[in-house]
C-alpha cells in the first residue's frame, strides 16, 4: 500500500470517527444524564460528577409513577399505533407494489408509481396545515373523529410512510421471476392466493427491513402525533408525553431524559436485533431494482 493510500485510508478513518462522536453525542447526553439529579445535570451535563445506578432507579420510578406522564397509558398507544401501522404498511405497501410492478409498463401503473415517489420530496411542514383541516372535514363526512383518535393517526402513518415502503418493496419484487405466478395460475391459484402464498413469503428479508425502518420512525416521531392528538389530549404516545416535564420556566431535565431513555430504549433493542436484516433487505431491494 502506497503512502498516499494510508494517509487517506487515515483520514477517512478519523472522519468516520468524528461523525460517529458527533451522532453519538446526545444520545451519549440522554443516557449520562439519566443517572444524575436535576442539580447535577444543571452544574455539568458532560461530567460523570453525580451520576450513579440508583438515581437512575429513583428517575425511573419518579416517571413512571408520574400522574402527568402516565407512562403506562402512553407505552400503551405507542405500542398499538407503531404495531397498527406497521402490519398495514407491510400488507398493503406489498399488495401496491406487487400490483405496480406487473404492470410496470402500463402508463396508469407508472404513473401511480411516480406519484408514491414524488410524495417522497415533499416536506411534511408543508402539509401540516392542510392536513389537520382535511382530516377535521373528513372526519366530520364520514362520522367518525380523525383527529384526537388512534385510528385518526394510523391513517396519516399510512399516507406518510406508504410511499418508502412502496419505493423499496417494488424494487424487490422485480426481481422476483414471474415464472412463479404462472406456474400458481396454472395449477389454478387466484390472484390473491398467488399474492399471499407465494409473494408475500418471498418478501420476508425486505418487508422485515421496511417495517423495522418505520417502526423506529413512528415510535419517536413527535411532531405528528403532536399534531393530530394534542400534546394536552386524552390520548399520548411516550415522545408526545414527556413534554409534561416541560414548563415555561422550569424544566425537570433528569426526568425529561430518564423518561427519553425509557422511550428510546425499546427501538434500539429492536434495531440490534434487526440490523443484520436491515442491511441485506436493502441490498437485495437495490439489487433487484
């Protein structure tokens, strides 16, 4: 190896460090400051001053036992919305993709495609506005409340998160040789049992990979929930829900990050365990595209 080659292979190894320290760091703060008081996390958030396992304990305890967090409440609607949404973003993201890219070279399919993938750019401040009111107005039509509402709010995940599982889904399945749906039609199967008998198991690795990716979107997104529940309504997940520690002039910090600890450490779980399956859907997606 030339002397050029190390200096740069030393170089992108110490940028890839750095951007690693810079990623790290809050969640390096979040976790430190969960062992400490809310006087020791004011006087040094960086230092180890102050933090040990059994101030942990007693922050957990305080925030779990807080009347304003109701922890278990918000565990709870997160769990339901993150698990609703994600069992019908994989079905029904599978089922338009599949449809999508069979017929990929009719215009109504490229078409629909180039839709899912131009909602893709569009950022979602700018449709904040529009779809509070659309929802209020739809809910109002059909009789049932949208907004304020766990059914309100997997619908929106499912517009919002449809179009990445698509996008990722489709490339997958064309990959997929169409001899196998012939052979499943010639021995009589329906579309649909061609679909769920010998798509949808194919799509296993890549759906694993898209539900994992939203499932740590949905589980820690604030700003929607925020939106379409209220950060003062009945019905809170955990991000939504650690805004009780949050007030104008006083802010309980070894509470609001020992309640984001407990919050974050279920994804992170999840990721470890998946991570290996993230990787290999993504490649094989971007292989088979």
């Amino acid at each position: 190896m030339s002397t050029s080659s190390k200096i740069k292979k030393i170089l992108l190894t110490l940028l890839g460090i750095v951007i690693a320290v810079y990623i790290l760091f809050p969640f390096y703060l979040v976790v430190l400051n969960a062992f400490k008081k809310q006087s020791a996390i004011v006087a040094n958030p960086v230092s180890f001053a102050g933090a040990s396992f059994s101030q942990l304990i007693s922050n957990l305890h305080s925030v779990v036992n807080n009347s304003n967090f109701r922890f278990w409440s918000a565990f709870g609607s997160s769990v339901v919305i993150t698990v609703c949404s994600l069992v019908l973003l994989a079905v029904l993201g599978s089922m338009a993709a599949w449809v999508i890219s069979r017929n990929n070279r009719k215009k109504w399919a490229a078409a629909i495609y180039m839709v899912f993938i131009a909602s893709m750019i569009i950022p979602f401040q700018v449709v904040m506005l529009p779809l509070i009111s659309t929802f209020r107005d739809a809910g109002k039509f059909v009789g049932i409340s949208l907004l304020q509402s766990i059914p309100g709010i997997i619908f929106a995940y499912l517009g919002f998160g449809g179009a990445m599982t698509v996008f990722i889904l489709t490339g997958f399945i064309k990959g997929v040789p169409y001899d196998l749906e012939e052979a499943a039609a010639i021995d009589g199967c329906s579309p649909e049992g061609t679909f769920f008998r010998i798509i949808l198991p194919l799509l296993k690795p890549v759906i694993t990979t898209v539900t994992i990716l939203n499932g740590m979107w949905i589980w820690n997104d604030f700003l929607l929930p925020s939106l379409m529940l209220g950060l003062n309504g009945k019905i809170k997940t955990l991000p939504v829900a650690v805004q009780a520690f949050v007030g104008s002039y006083v802010k309980q910090w070894d509470l609001i990050l020992s309640a984001a600890l407990l919050a974050i450490v279920p994804m992170i779980v999840v990721f470890l365990i998946g991570q290996k399956q993230i990787m290999k859907g993504m490649v094989e997606g971007a292989v088979k595209g």
